[in-house]
C-alpha cells in the first residue's frame, strides 16, 4: 500500500523491523514516528499525533507479542491493515571493525536467542548483551563509539547509521517472519478479500468454547488465527482473540457474529481489513 502525507508511529529506533513494516505498507513516503514502548504507539495514534501505528502481533518463530493483544483490547482502535516481512538479522559494526576485533554481540534477547548457533559458530568466545531494542544496539554502539562490539539488526539498520554489515543474515532459521496490524482511529472497508479481528469472552462453563467456534465451523468460515489471554480479576476465565477470513458485509459472517454475541458476556470488533497474508 503506498499513500503520501501518512504519519506512524512504532516501537524502537530508526532502523527497526517495525520502521520497515511501515515502509512495506505504506511506501517509502511514509513519515515515521519511533516510540519507546507499545503503549506509547497507541497513545500517539489515540490523541492524533500520527494517523496509524504499526505493531508486531506475532512471529513465526517465537509466537504472539501479548502485550499488543492487550492494547487492542484497551484501546479503541481498529485494525486497519497487516503486513508480514521476512526478519533477516544482520552483524553491524563500526567501519573498520573486524569480526576478529569483536568481543561482544548486542541486540534485543529474541534477537540473540534466534541468532545463537551462528553466534557460536562465527564469535565463540564473544560475550552476549542484551538491548531494549535491535536498532538500538546499533545507534548505540555508535553513539558510544563501540570498537570490540557488533550489534544484530536489519539491513536498514546499518544504512541508517552508517555502518558496516560484517555478517550478513545471522538467523539460525531462514523462515523467520514477523505479522504487524496497522491501527488507526477509523475503521476501513476493504474492497476486496478480507480479514476480521474480534475479541471475546464467555462463562466457563462446559462446552463453550466448542459452541462458540461452531459458529464458524458451520458457516464454512475460516480462522486464521486463535489467542486466548487471561480475564485480568477473574480466575480461569479468559479473552480470545480470532483473525478469520471474511467479513461482517457478508451475510454469512454477519450472522456468525450475531451467534456469537448471543452466547458471550464481552464482545469487541478489533478491525476488518484487506487480507495481505
């Protein structure tokens, strides 16, 4: 998707997977606003300051970002789009640092944990420190002038910062991709084939969750994905979360909502957008 004059906003430094989600969807026009943490993200795009945000939801090798499904859930904004990029670490140095000057490897623990059979293997005796963000490691090695230091990150990362990749594609496993939504304050109505976010709950009696996913069964509907997240105050009962292929403009889908919402106790529409996964 490429729209000039956008604003968004997203978690880490310039440089991050999630800049780069934002370009992917967006295009290079895009105008970003980076954030120290998710909540951050929801509260520029709640009050106005940028017009979307753009957040991970989940990886295909470390599974759901929860915090996000939390603020789905306690902001009122919709799912307006997702977008999913392939995550390709890279080692970036300072110019005229060698992999045999390097002594110490950072970057974000996921980073480094999807990265440790190549670290061994390349670094063996380099020490790992983990950062609050893979961007970061690298705006911070330097900012600090880091010479005994390598930090993992994307491709941009090191255009951005004027740095070198030492080592390129780090990750242990090629198939490592990242699913970003891409919220705003208004919800949007695809034209063509889409995707629908909902969250619900119900009493934890037996036979609710079948009961509730019956609704979709029986009309043929597809779910993409399922997430359940504990009702905060409430022992055992739980949020869950379901992408399905659909929409509630189709008839059949709408009154597989309407199902639902006569058995749950909490419902919520989190978004329909364009399906691009």
């Amino acid at each position: 998707m490429s729209q000039a004059s956008v604003r968004a906003a997203f978690q880490g430094e310039r440089g991050a997977y999630s800049e780069a989600a934002a370009v992917a969807f967006f295009g290079e026009s895009v105008e970003v606003k980076p954030c120290p943490d998710f909540d951050t993200v929801f509260e520029a795009v709640t009050s106005g300051q940028v017009n979307h945000g753009v957040l991970p939801v989940e990886n295909s090798l470390a599974g759901s970002i929860h915090r996000n499904y939390d603020l789905l859930l306690r902001f009122d904004l919709s799912i307006v789009g997702e977008v999913q990029i392939p995550i390709a670490h890279q080692l970036i140095a300072l110019p005229g640092v060698t992999l045999s000057d390097v002594k110490k490897v950072y970057s974000h623990p996921q980073a480094l944990a999807q990265c440790e059979h190549s670290i061994s293997r390349i670094l063996p005796q380099a020490k790992r420190i983990t950062t609050y963000d893979t961007a970061g490691s690298v705006k911070m090695i330097k900012e600090q002038h880091i010479t005994d230091g390598a930090g993992l990150a994307s491709a941009r990362s090191a255009d951005i910062y004027g740095m070198n990749i030492l080592q390129p594609d780090m990750q242990d496993n090629p198939e490592n991709y990242t699913r970003f939504v891409v919220v705003g304050r208004e919800p949007v109505e695809p034209p063509g084939e889409a995707k629908t976010s909902i969250v619900f709950s119900m009493e934890n009696i037996p036979g609710a969750l079948f009961k509730s996913l019956a609704v979709f069964a029986l009309r043929d509907i597809d779910p993409t994905k399922i997430e359940s997240r504990p009702l905060q105050g409430k022992r055992l009962q739980y949020f869950l979360y379901i992408d399905f292929i659909g929409s509630p403009h189709q008839a059949h889908c709408r009154n597989a909502l309407h199902n639902l919402q006569e058995m749950t106790s909490y419902f919520k529409l989190l978004g329909v957008y364009p399906r691009n996964v």
